[in-house]
C-alpha cells in the first residue's frame, strides 16, 4: 500500500512539473523589426477600440465587446512607412552642416542642420557651389558639398554674397 502511494504522489509530481514547464510553443517567431512594428501597432489598435469601461451598479466593470476584423488577402500586406518628404526646392543634407551668413567660411556660422534636414532653397551663388536656404525667419548659406538640391532649379536665383566680414573675426574653417 505504501509502495502503491508512493508511485501515486511521484506520478503526481512528474505531471505538476511538466505541466509547469515553459515548453516551446507553435507561435511563429517574429521575422523582422517590422513584423514585429506591426504586430505592436495591432496589439495597440486591438486595445483601442475594446473601448473604455461602462459603470455599472455592480462591483465589476464591464466592456463592450471588442470588433474582430480578419484579413481575407492572401498574401500579407507590408508594413506601412511614411514616406512624406516635403515638396518644392529644397536642399537635403548629407551630413551635419553649418549655415553662415555668407557663401564661404570666412562668414560667421548662425545656423546648423542635422543629417537628413529638408531646407528650402531661395538663391544659389553663381557657380551654384553654396545655397541660400529659408529657415524660420532667416536666410543662411550652407555648402554644396554637404549635401545635394532636390526639385526643380530653373526658378532659384543667382544671390550677390553679402560683403566679406572682418579679418580676425571668430569664424571657424568647418563648411
């Protein structure tokens, strides 16, 4: 009998532990950085429209039930990126460049721009190697080699550069 209770509980205790254990599962693993963006986002959109709680007399909340869409397509669709890229004659940076207060570096720095920034574009000198650029409320001129024009060029005008500042000033030599 103690034979026959002793197989019982290591009986027990072998399924306790196996049902315990965190075996693998047949969830796919998420392939990429943009499945797994996209699961998020439908996660999310899933909790959004389970709605907020209704108040009730009673002790427990309840929620209105949440509205299941599936996607009938056979194929999955891709993940959806914004490409909005501002429109016009702009110049876009390839590097981190300085905007001065005239075409060369001679004329102090009044601005900076990131890797990446979209600046309208509202003259050029005359071998079109620096840019006049609108940002805010000031016009500034950044380097051509710093990044390239993009739209069309017929309409920017040829700019006279400001007069030259004064040696000595505290202009650095960066572009």
């Amino acid at each position: 009998m103690k034979a026959s209770r002793f197989t019982i509980l290591v009986i027990l205790v072998l399924m306790l532990s196996i049902a315990g254990c965190n075996l693998p599962s047949s969830q796919p693993v998420t392939p990429n950085a943009y499945t797994a963006a996209a699961l998020t986002v439908t996660a999310l959109a899933g909790t959004a429209t389970a709605g907020t709680p209704i108040p009730t007399n009673t002790l427990f909340a309840t929620f209105p039930a949440p509205t299941i869409t599936t996607n009938t397509s056979t194929t999955p669709a891709p993940p959806q990126v914004s490409t909005s890229t501002p429109s016009g004659t702009l110049f876009v940076t390839d590097v981190g460049a300085n905007c001065r207060t005239g075409p060369g570096t001679n004329y102090d720095k009044i601005a900076s721009f990131a890797q990446g920034a979209y600046i309208p574009l509202v003259g050029r000198n005359a071998d079109s190697t620096w840019w006049l650029l609108k940002t805010g409320n000031i016009n500034c001129w950044i380097s051509g080699t710093t990044g390239r024009t993009s739209g069309p060029l017929d309409n920017i005008p040829v700019v006279q550069a400001p007069p030259s500042p004064t040696p000595g000033g505290t202009a650095t030599s960066y572009p």
